[in-house]
C-alpha cells in the first residue's frame, strides 16, 4: 500500500457557533485521486484552505509529508500546487504568457511547453486569456498550479460552471496529471465526477465525514438493491406485486423494481416468461454514489451555499 502523503486528525474549525469541520479525519496516499464530495457548505472547502495552510484550525492536526502545517508552511507550499474556486488571471496576457509570468513569480525553470501540453492548450498558446471559455480557463488555471511542479495538487471544484464537453476535457487534464505521478486532491459535488475520476472518496456532509472508500467499495457498502427498468408490456407491475418488491411506474410504459441480487432478477424474468408477459427492453444497474449519498445524508448534492 502507497504512504500517507495527508494525514488529517480530528480536525475542528468553529465560526462563532457553527462547527464548519466537525472533528474530521482521514488519509490521502501517493498518486491516488482523493475526492471530497459533498454537497456546497458541507465543509469541503474550509477543509482543504486548512490544508493548504491558508485557513488555521479550531483543532486538530493536520500533517503533509509528515510536516505539521502549522509549523513548517513554508516547506509545504513549496510542494503542492492550488487550483482555488474561480481562478481568474490578466485578461492581456497569452495562455503562454501567463504560464510564464507564474513561473516566474514562482521563480520555477518548468517546461513550459510541457505544462501548456499537458493540460490541452497546445492549439490555444498564443490566444489572450480573456477570449477563452470558461472551461479553458480551467485548464489555464491547472497549468499554473503545476509551474513549481508539485508533489500534490489541490482542485476545488474545478469543473463548476462548465458545460458537460468542458468537464469531460478537464476530467482528461486530471486523469493526465495522475499519469505524471501526481497526487490529486479534487473536491466536488458533482457525484459522476467523483466517480469516473477518484480512486478513493470521503463523502462529506454537514462538515462531518460519514463514509470513505473507493467508489465500488461505498456503492456496495450502502446500497441494499438492484434498479430493474422494464419498458413495455402489459402486467409487468404485477410481477413485482406478486414477488413484494418496491415499484414505481415511470412516464412512458416503464416500471422500475428495486431487485435485491442476481437470484431475484432472475426470477423477475422466468415469471414474466411464465406469464407470457412481453417487454421492449430491460435495464439492470446497482446504485450510484448520488443514491448513497442520499441514503447516507437525507439531502441532496446541489446543496446551499456556504463553507
């Protein structure tokens, strides 16, 4: 198993009476996609500012490399690099311009042409930051928390605001930095994000932790069922009766059943042929971490503002 390159323990932070962290801990590895999910104002980001050594605690510890960063942030921001909500740079300067002036102000030698690359904007080197979208502008962003070449890079909510074709690019600018060795610390509350990308997740809600594992690990953690989508047909739902499962009929001739395994879906099927029951199509999926998420919390991943 990689080492521990985060270790968070019972970390607390309290503005007046509310508890924004609520005695949170847990462990990042090396080259792994951490994702914090929660919904907005559950924590996640007045967490990672108090990694990132730009927020104090209440509480707790906090250690990167086995540095306590309280005590040794100079050393420790040497090391990782921060993407913060709603990046924003000088709107004259070129995509290479602006690589290069952070650079610069990070007095770094990178590779240039290397970082521009790296995150997809070869094409886009020589246009004014200001004539971008916004999911270019993320990507912008990314290149200049990579220019001191960081052992760790911090995204926060990298991908809101963006249309579903820029999020997919960014997801490809994320999937190549942990190809390059990088240790990702993504927060979001965008479950499919979480999903696709993150090799462990630390679902977060009301500023306390409540499940952490990878994303296969926590779906068949907390999911209790199989959804069984039948389109078509007259007398399905009367299977479902007739075998006590939960059903719901949806617009359009479906019935969507909660199967509790295998063994069961394969019943559902026999009795529909025993009935002589006809059917257009059938879908079978387990949950995904958005249904989790609700079963673990009661609320949604939209979620308010806030912390």
């Amino acid at each position: 198993m990689s080492e521990s390159v985060i270790s968070v323990e019972n970390l607390v932070k309290l503005y007046g009476d509310l508890r924004a962290v609520d005695d949170i801990s847990f462990e990042v590895r090396t080259g792994e996609v951490f994702a914090f999910l929660g919904p907005n104002g559950a924590g996640k980001t007045t967490t990672v500012e108090i990694i990132e050594t730009i927020r104090n605690a209440t509480s707790g510890k906090v250690l990167i490399f086995g540095m306590d960063v309280r005590k040794n942030r100079t050393e420790i921001i040497k090391r990782i690099g921060v993407l913060p909500q709603e990046f924003s740079s000088f709107d004259r300067l070129t995509v290479e311009e602006t690589v290069r002036y952070f650079a610069a102000l990070f007095e770094s030698d990178c590779d240039v042409q290397h970082l521009i690359n790296l995150v997809n904007l070869g094409k886009h080197r020589n246009q004014l930051y200001t004539n971008l979208s916004g999911g270019l502008k993320q990507r912008v962003g990314i290149a200049v928390a990579l220019v001191n070449d960081p052992e760790i890079v911090f995204l926060d909510e990298p991908t809101t605001g963006l249309d579903p074709r820029a999020r997919h690019d960014v997801w490809d600018v994320i999937n190549g930095l942990k190809k390059e060795g990088k240790t990702v610390f993504l927060t979001t509350h965008y479950m499919e994000e979480a999903e696709v990308l993150a090799d462990t997740v630390a679902i977060i809600s009301r500023g306390r932790i409540i499940s952490t594992g990878s994303p296969s690990e926590l779906i068949d953690k907390h999911s209790t069922s199989i959804h069984v989508t039948i389109k078509g047909g007259m007398g399905i739902s009367s299977v479902a009766e007739a075998m006590g499962l939960q059903w719901e009929a949806k617009n359009g001739g479906s019935v969507v059943m909660e199967a509790r395994d295998n063994e069961q879906i394969l019943e559902i099927m026999m009795r529909l042929k025993e009935k002589n029951i006809g059917y257009d199509s059938i879908d079978i999926r387990k949950a995904n971490l958005e249904e989790v998420f609700l079963k673990l919390t009661g609320e949604g991943l939209s979620g308010g503002g806030g912390h």
